[in-house]
C-alpha cells in the first residue's frame, strides 16, 4: 500500500485517491481530510471515494491570495456540501498572527518554525498535519479515532497519513501513525 513519488505535485493526485480508498477499504478509517483551494481536488476525492468516506475538505482563508477572495468559488463550496462534503475555511495552524507578525518585524514565531521542520518530510506531509489540527479545532474529526490526512505541494495532493487528530492547544498529542505515501524528491 506504501507509495513513494518520484517528484512532488498534483500529479500524484489520482495515486494518492487511490491509496487512500484501499485504506478506507482495508482499515475502515472513515474521516478523509483533503486540502483544496478550488475545489478540484476535493470533487476528484468524491468520485474517487465514491461514499465510502467522510470528506472534510479545507480550503485557505479569505484573503490567503489577496484581501478579501476566497480562492474557493462559492458554487464550487455548495456543490461540494450538497454531495454531503464538509467545508472548513478557517486560519491556517501554522500560520495565523505569527504570520502577521513576521510579516510586520520581520521575525519568525513558533507556528510558522514548526511549518518549516514539518516541511522537511515534505510540503504534503505538513499540510496534511496542518489540516488535521484546523478540523480537529472544529469538530469535524475525533481526538480519540484515528483519520486519513492528505496533504500536497503546490496543486493537487502528493501525501497521504493515517493520524490520531488533535486540537492545536494539544499539539504534541497529534500522532503520525503511519505515512501511506510522499514523494521521494522534493
């Protein structure tokens, strides 16, 4: 079930669905976590997963790419919830005000060098672990039961982790429990 990519990107997109599904299959994990800024990814999750999973799907924050846009357009958001998925838009775990403040003096917080060793499995891996922290902190997964997290690099998604959640004020309760796929080269 292991996958290692040769290169990172949306390209694995597909793969990484289908690592997925067979976990899902084989483990009976029912929370799926997908990152997706438009949508697209979390849309092919739903064709993919056919049901067979809660889809929890995070997008970025308004404003992420500019003041005031939400990159996720709205009909896209309420196809996704009429197809039964959950759409988190909230502040990003590892990087809300200690973003604001590097930007503004110019100096790093501790969210924001936790992002940067996390970085080291991978963009995908971080993300994957951001995401579950943000819908842990809303409800929409259990502490106490393990998820499928994906994360990816840029577009698309390229990791997949099975992860026992936490709420962010927890952190260091948040296990990675096994990593089902990453690229190898990143």
């Amino acid at each position: 079930m292991y996958r290692y990519f040769p290169k990172p990107g949306g390209k694995n997109t597909a793969m990484v669905l289908e690592v997925v599904l067979k976990c899902v299959e084989e483990r009976g994990i029912k929370d799926v976590i997908i990152p997706s800024c438009s949508g697209e990814t979390a849309l092919k999750a739903v064709e993919i997963l056919k049901n067979r999973a809660n889809i929890i799907c995070v997008t970025h924050v308004t404003g992420f790419s500019e003041p005031n846009v939400q990159e996720m357009p709205t009909d896209t958001r309420r196809k996704l919830e009429d197809m039964g998925v959950k759409v988190l838009t909230c502040q990003h775990a590892f990087g809300g005000v200690g973003r604001a403040v590097r930007k503004k003096l110019g100096t790093y917080q501790i969210d924001e060098i936790m992002a940067y060793t996390l970085r080291t499995f991978g963009q995908g891996v971080k993300v994957a672990i951001e995401i579950t922290l943000m819908a842990a902190d809303a409800g929409l997964v259990r502490t106490d039961q393990d998820c499928i997290s994906t994360g990816g690099t840029a577009t698309g998604i390229d990791a997949a982790l099975i992860v026992k959640p936490a709420n962010s004020a927890d952190f260091f309760d948040l296990k990675v429990r096994e990593i089902l796929c990453k690229p190898a080269n990143f």
